[in-house]
C-alpha cells in the first residue's frame, strides 16, 4: 500500500499524536487521579519468604490516627486470583492450582505476600498504623531450589501434596532418543535463563471508586488489558457483574508484560471500597514493585542437539525446570510450554523435538510473561546450543545456521512441535545484517581492539517469535481459558470525523498514531480528524488487551475489517444518493466515486447523509455510520530475524562492552518505520540488561537480594551503543495488512547474540561458556578458570 | 504545620506541609502538577527531575521545605503555550519517548545538560543521563533527540 493521500499512511514515519500531553506533563496516569473523598490504601506485606500465620492484632492500627478500616485475609471472603491456561501432565491429568487469596490466608508464600491492608485518610498515617499490626508468624524453611523443591520435602502449598505444578512434554520423545542415539555428533548444553523483574518505570497504581447509588464499580489500574482485568476481578474473585464493574487504563506507563496479570492489590482496594463507602488509592512505591511485581523468565534446562555426518540437526532434546514462583499468576503456565517448547525449531529444519517441562512452585515472587515470555528462553537455548555445536565440530557460525536453515520457498512449514510458519525469508534478514554490520570488517576491529589489549568478539542469533497467539479454538484446545481475538469499533460522526474504539491498550507502543495512520490510510481521511479511544471498558465494547506484540496483528487487522464494514455500507449510500449500482460505486482518497463518470461524494457528505438520512435507501441500510469487528486470527504471526552483537572484553577486568548491535527483523509490513525502530531499540536494551546486567536474585532464605535500582542493574544510557537497525519484510499470509508484529523481536533475538559474542571474544583463553548476566566478576572468574 | 513558599513555573505558591513533606509530594498532591512523577524509592529513575534556580535536581530527594524560596520550574513550565521547548520538540522529533513516563525528568535533566555543557559528546550525553533510567526506548533516540536539541539551543 503506498503513502495515504494526507502524507500520514501506511509506511510513514509519522511524529507521534500522544507525545505533547507526554512532553507538556499533561499525561494521565493511574496516580495523576485523584477522587473525592479518597482514601489510602496501604498493604502490610510478609518479611518471610514462608511461614505460618499463627495470629494477626489489628486492634491497635485500627484505632490509630486517620484509619478507615485494616482488613486481613480473614475478613475478605472471595474466590482467589485465577490462572488463565490449564495445562495438563503428560499423563493426562490436570495441573495444580492451588489457592491464590489476595490476602494472605493462614501462610505467607514469598517475601511481599500481602498480610493486612489499612486504609486511612493519608497514605502515611496507612503506613504508620501499619506498624502496629502485631503479626505472630511460625517461621518454615523456603523452598528456593527448584530440583531439591521437585524431590518434596517442605510444601509451599500443603494441600497439593507436591511442589510440582506440572510436568509437561511436547513432541516425539522415542523418536528424539533415537535420532540422538544415530547422530555423529550430539552437542549438549547446561543453560539457566535468569530470572528478570520487569521495572516499567511507572509502578503499579489503582484507584477504586464504589459508587452506592447504583451499585457500581470503577477501577482506575495499571493495566495491559482492562477489559481481561473486569472479566477476571468481577467473575472469579469479587461475584461482581461487569456491567457494575468499569475497569479504566488510563495512560500507563510502560508495561512489559508486568501489567498483563490480574493482582491482588487492586482487587484488593475494589472490594474495600465498597465495605468503606468511599474510594481508595493504592500506589506501589518501588520496593514493593520489585517484591510482588509477576517476575520474568528463570529457567534451568539441560538440551542436547543431534548432529550428522554432513552437519545436519537431527534432533532436539530439551529438559526444563520453569519456576512458577510462590503462586499462579494470571498466565504463568502458558509461558513455559505454548510460548516456550513450541519455538524450539527456531528457523531451522531439525526433524523430530521433544521438550519436557515441569513447573516448580517456590517461596518467590510469582513468574509470567516478561517482554518476549517463553520466546527469549528457546531463542536463548537454541542459540546457545547452535553456537556450541559449531565450536565442537568446526563449523563455522554462519554456515552451520545457513546450512540447517529453513528454505524461503518451504512455507507454510510445519514444525515438529505443533507450530506451522506462514512466512519468513531467514537468508534474507542474515544477509542485510551481515551487511549493515560490517561483518566483513571484524578481523580488522579485532585486530585493532587486540592492539589495545582487548578481546573482541562477534555473536550472531538467527532467531523467530511467534506473535499474536491464536487462533482461540486452538488455544482453547490446548487450555487457554480466555479468547483470542480483538475488537474494533469504528464510529463515523456526521461530519466526517471518526472515532476509534480498539481493544487493544497502549502503554508506549503509540496506537494512537499508528492505529489512526491505518484509518487514515483506508478512509482517506486526514489523522486529525481520527480519535483512538482504548483503556476504557466503559467506552470499549470488549477487548483482550496488548501483550504478544498482538496489537498491530490482530487489533489492526479488527481495526481494518471495521473500517471495511463502514466503506461497504457507506458505498450502498453513495450509490443510492447518486442513482447508481453499488457495484459502480469506487472509494479511493477519500471520495466515493460512480466508474466512469465525475459523479463524486466526498466521505464526509456520506456521513452527513447516514445521520440526516433525508435521502437514504431505508429499505436498504438502518441511519447511521458505525461499524464493529471482532477479529479471531487463523494462526500465529512469525517474525524473526538476524542479531549481531559485537563486544570489547577487558581480559584483566572482566569489563563487557557493547561496541555495536545490529538487528534486521522481518516483522511483516511496517506501518510506522519510526515507531518500529523505537520497539526494537527498547527490546534490544532489555536483551542486553539480561545478558549483561540484570538478574534476580535471592539468598536461601528466600530473601529478595535484588529489591530496589541500588542492587537491581537497570541497563543505563552509558551501558548501551547506538544501535544499527532496519527491517527486511516478509508478509504474513493471514491477515490483511500483512503484519507480524514488532514489541518483542528485540529482547528475543539479542541475549544469545551478546553471550555468544562474549564466548568468542574469550573462546581462544578456552572460555566455553558464561551465564547471564555475564557481569565483570563472572567474566573475569571465567577467564581466570579457563587460564588454571 | 510549616508553611512554605517558593515560585512555580513562575507563579508564587504557598502551602501548608508537614516537615517530612518531600518537594515532589508538594508538587504533584498539593500543586497538582502531576507531569514530574515518582518512579522509585532510591534516588535513582530520575522521573522526578525538576529545575531549583535553574539547577536539575530530583525533587524526590529534598524536602519541600528545602525549596523555600525557590524558583521552581517543572515540565508543565517548559513550553510556550503549545509551542514545546527545544529540547520537548527534538524529543517529538526523535521518537525519544514512547510511554512516556520517565519523560518528565529526562527533558529537565537533559535541558540542564546543554546549559552546562553546549557541545557534549555522545560519550558525555549518555553519561549524564545515569541519573535517569528509561526502560522504553534504549535511550538510543533520547541521545538523539538531546543531540538535536544542543543544536537548536545554539549549543
């Protein structure tokens, strides 16, 4: 499609609508609302990863200064927070969910886990009243490590009678083992995927406002999907119906995956509301965010790569412990096994996969999806491995990637493991990488950093994702609990302007531009005269939300079938006004025009004509110009691409430095080229922050060593490059704008180019391996155990 | 209580706070200039950067009543009506934001930057901003957007 007729269509790089509120300080956050008669909310929080709660005393902060109310777990009587995907063992029978209240309910499970929440006219005299609650726990030892918590021994939840969640497999595992038996070469690997907390820089906030007049509800929250956080809160947890439930997100600042999930603190404060009569503002300073905040990652697998006499991938064979953390947050069990074991061929052509996977539950904060979800740890492994299997049999790295690639003139392909690709060209992305990263000039940069003592290396990652999860039947089939599709409302007004109503949420992906552009360029209509409205269930018919990287691919593809809907009713108007056949009828630029005549009406005059409908064809149409669409997508969307990293490693210090990244995603069609690099910039940042600095961590006890930006390394602007980015575009066969998706692409693909690049930088002193983060002391113990 | 006065965004203000009242609580609960925000506990993110006589500092780590007196400018106190400062146009220019959320405190640190140092190196620019951490952008089109800026502002 080329540029629309306003110079603001499909491919331009149009200057974001939504940035002056940002840049003036007129953005509306979840803490910028503030309601009348509001209260504070404060939640007293366990200092013990695990223990019992043999007593609470709330006499003494219920009667201090300014307090409203303090509820405890014993006070709140509703059903727990739900966990939106059932996964079955590979016996057939059903995971455990154990219980999730919102307030503790006779044991705490991870440090952070809620205990009491006081409501009070200040948020300090909350904290202060907070203080006098006297809690009498019986402390128990945590269970941290994830094979010694498999064995049994102490129980995070008792009832259960096992500290497994599930042990779950995909794939031929008979055939695996004797694939891997006939192979001339098997690689193995030990990879731990570290555990990540998210950190979107706005915190967590809500305010929840009960109105006793009618009966209703509204929640202001920091969330990824208003419409997914109504349906969770009102059905399973507080019996509410959702039409006395209004759920607003309104600007959120950054999400990640973080604000996907249904959370106790919100819930919390919409249920309090009402036993107060008046509203209740909640906002997590960062400590609590990064205690109760759904973490990222944490694997720990063990995977072997059959290898033939003519470098061919014969098999895979993956074994992985996926921590779920303390509880089941709201999509924690799909991350580890349909948005994890399913990317396990990558882009290559491996026959025959198996991947096993149990899931561990420990004394920590729950685990779901973080930016990629499951994608990053296959990207990772696999990568990792392919690496490896080119050092041990003397392949170079390219080659044995090229040489077991998947074929641009194979698609569809089905892999082993249930996913079928629409698209892809993976030579074509290599290709462009290798050119814009100079790869031809690294020995001449190695020599040059070898002249200042430095090692340097070079590490690639051809990667895919899947996007946009779906179809709803499919994943329904497999234990999905919600549907997956999108809605879009589109609501022409009488003089022409439109209103868009999108299921989708943005928390700095800028739908309100790119969607308008996507309006703009099927309307023909000028993008000030289109209004994206999303983040409300009030306004928005239904929605599922933004995570996956789905918007563009099913939001946008809603959005276009709405927009189809309105030029097909508005084309039956202009036929009837202009006494022609509607088949006659042509709409390009924004005028509908009859084939072969200068009869012509611009878009604006129809939609006075559907609302003053004085000439109308009312056998015909009902007035009006307002038009919805559901969109239920017929298969995932499969970016993919190439990821060079090239690094500096100072052998006397361990010191990694980043000198270049280059990435060239096949995404699909680029709707806004400006707004695409910005997604894959902030991914690639956060792939770096994992690969170089950012990792969970816990002591034995279970507790949280990680838990503010003094001992947590958020990757800095003098940590980073400039990074070299373009796209190279497959289209994606199904679905109308032929888009893959972009929000993830960068924190996917970048964390094995960068540890690969640091293994080549070192692999002459004999260096095999480094887990991430790969931190100047790791780096350094490596080189020093490799030198004996 | 203490009562406290300072100018904002070139307005005289006063108001009522308790001693432990830190200036961004001020600001955002009684000012209701909600555009600087509040992004961590520690003195790191940045969010909350705003101008004390001309000086970026982070208004979460100094009491309210430590600004008495003050001339306070914040991101609301930037543009000329709808006409943004240099530094908020290069950021629109330049895709330097995308949630928006660290915005506030980026800008203000960043205009502090080029006032103190006209022609900063890239080197110097991501230096600078250790102070302010964003999780959207990779800082890659914030370095850009300063950089365009610096030149704007005659740098």
């Amino acid at each position: 499609m080329p540029d629309g007729v306003t110079g603001t269509g499909i491919g331009a790089a149009v200057k974001r609508v939504e940035d002056q509120r940002f840049l003036t300080g007129r953005g509306n956050y979840t803490d910028d609302i503030n309601r009348p008669g509001q209260t504070y909310a404060y939640v007293l929080r366990s200092p013990h990863a695990h223990a019992t709660i043999k007593s609470i005393d709330t006499a003494a902060a219920s009667a201090a200064s300014g307090v409203v109310a303090v509820f405890t777990g014993a006070d709140m009587e509703v059903g727990g927070l739900p966990c939106g995907w059932l996964i079955h063992n590979e016996d057939g029978s059903p995971m455990h969910e154990p219980p999730h209240p919102p307030l503790a309910v006779g044991k705490v499970r991870h440090v952070g886990d809620q205990v009491a929440a006081v409501i009070a006219e200040s948020l300090a005299e909350a904290k202060n009243a907070a203080e006098l609650i006297k809690v009498d726990y019986g402390v128990l030892p945590a269970v941290m490590n994830m094979k010694a918590a498999e064995a049994g021994g102490t129980l995070v939840h008792d009832d259960i009678g096992t500290n497994k969640c599930y042990d779950w497999g995909i794939g031929d595992k008979d055939a695996v083992d004797a694939a891997l038996a006939a192979s001339a070469h098997v690689t193995e690997i030990d990879i731990v995927n570290n555990r990540l907390i998210p950190n979107a820089m706005e915190p967590r906030a809500a305010v929840a406002d009960f109105n006793g007049a009618n009966s209703e509800y509204t929640l202001y929250t920091t969330s990824q999907n208003p419409h997914v956080i109504r349906l969770l809160m009102g059905a399973f947890v507080l019996s509410l119906p959702e039409h006395k439930l209004r759920v607003i997100a309104p600007d959120v600042g950054g999400g990640f995956g973080s604000k996907i999930f249904l959370y106790a603190e919100e819930t919390i404060i919409t249920w309090a509301s009402a036993r107060i009569g008046r509203p209740i503002k909640w906002t997590a300073d960062r400590s609590e965010a990064f205690m109760t905040d759904a973490h990222g990652r944490d694997h720990v697998t063990h995977a072997k790569l059959g290898i033939d006499a003519n470098g061919k991938f014969t098999a895979l064979k993956v074994e992985t412990y996926a921590n779920m953390g303390a509880y089941l947050s709201t999509f924690a069990s799909s991350v580890p096994t349909y948005l994890y074991a399913t990317l396990l061929a990558g882009v290559y052509t491996t026959p025959v996969i198996y991947a096993n996977v149990k899931a561990i539950f420990t004394n920590t904060v729950p685990v779901d999806a973080y930016r990629g979800a499951g994608r990053p740890e296959a990207s990772y492994l696999l990568e990792r491995i392919v690496d490896r299997a080119a050092r041990e049999t003397g392949v170079d790295q390219l080659e044995i990637r090229r040489h077991n690639m998947i074929q641009p003139d194979a698609f569809p392909y089905q892999t082993p493991v249930a996913l079928s690709y629409d698209s892809g060209n993976y030579q074509a992305t290599l290709d462009s990488a290798l050119s814009l990263g100079d790869v031809p000039g690294f020995p001449a940069r190695k020599a040059a950093s070898a002249a200042k003592g430095l090692k340097r290396g070079i590490g690639y990652s051809t990667y895919i994702e899947a996007c946009g999860i779906a179809p709803s039947a499919v994943a329904g089939a497999l234990g999905a609990r919600a549907g997956l599709y999108e809605s879009a409302e589109v609501r022409v007004h009488p003089t022409g302007s439109v209103t868009i109503f999108t299921g989708s949420h943005s928390h700095g992906q800028g739908h309100e531009t790119t969607f308008a552009q996507i309006v703009s360029d099927q309307l023909g209509i000028a993008m000030e005269n289109i209004e994206i409205n999303h983040g409300d269930t009030g306004n928005v018919q239904f929605g599922m939300g933004t995570y996956g990287s789905r918007s563009l691919a099913v939001g946008g593809t809603a959005l276009v079938k709405a927009t189809g809907k309105i030029i097909a009713k508005a084309s039956k108007i202009a036929a009837h006004i202009m006494e022609a056949s509607a088949d006659d009828i042509e709409f390009k630029d924004g005028n509908f025009t009859v084939a072969g005549t200068d009869k012509s009406m611009a878009f604006g005059e129809i939609a006075l004509a559907a609302y003053v409908p004085h000439n109308f064809p009312h056998d015909e149409l009902e007035p009006g110009l307002d038009e919805t669409a559901f969109y239920d997508p017929a298969n995932f969307t499969f970016p993919g691409g190439t990821h060079i990293c090239e690094v500096e490693v100072d052998p006397e210090t361990g010191v990694v430095k980043v000198d270049s990244f280059t990435a060239v995603d096949d995404i699909g069609r680029v709707i806004n080229p400006m707004i695409v690099e910005g997604q894959v910039h902030g991914g690639v940042a956060q792939g770096i922050g994992q690969a170089l600095l950012e990792g969970c961590s816990y002591d034995s006890d279970g507790q949280l060593l990680t838990g503010s930006y003094m001992d947590y390394t958020m990757p800095r602007a003098d940590n980073l490059p400039t990074f070299k980015v373009a796209t190279q575009s497959t289209l994606c066969t199904h679905n109308i704008l032929g888009v893959k998706g972009v929000g993830e692409v960068g924190a996917i693909g970048s964390p094995p180019a960068v540890i690969n690049a640091i293994v080549d930088a070192l692999s002459d002193l004999g260096v095999k391996d480094i887990s991430m983060p790969a931190t100047s002391s790791k780096v350094w113990q490596a080189i020093q155990d490799a030198r004996g | 209580m203490p009562t406290v006065s300072m100018t904002v965004n070139g307005k005289p203000v006063s108001g009522e706070v308790e001693a432990r009242t830190l200036l961004v609580q001020f600001l955002r609960d009684q000012l209701r200039l909600t555009g600087t925000h509040v992004g961590c506990d520690t003195s790191q993110c940045g969010a909350c950067v705003v101008h004390i006589d001309g000086e970026s500092a982070k208004s979460c780590t100094m009491l309210a009543l430590q600004a008495d007196g003050a001339a306070v400018t914040t991101i609301e106190g930037l543009a000329d009506g709808e006409t943004l400062h240099p530094m908020q146009e290069a950021f629109r220019n330049n895709h330097g934001l995308q949630c928006g959320f660290c915005t506030p405190g980026m800008v203000m640190s960043a205009i502090d930057l080029v006032k103190k140092n006209p022609k900063a190196s890239e080197t110097e620019i991501r230096e600078w901003l250790e102070g302010n951490i964003c999780r959207c952008t990779g800082y890659h089109n914030i370095v850009k957007s300063i950089q365009e800026a610096a030149g704007n502002m005659g740098g």
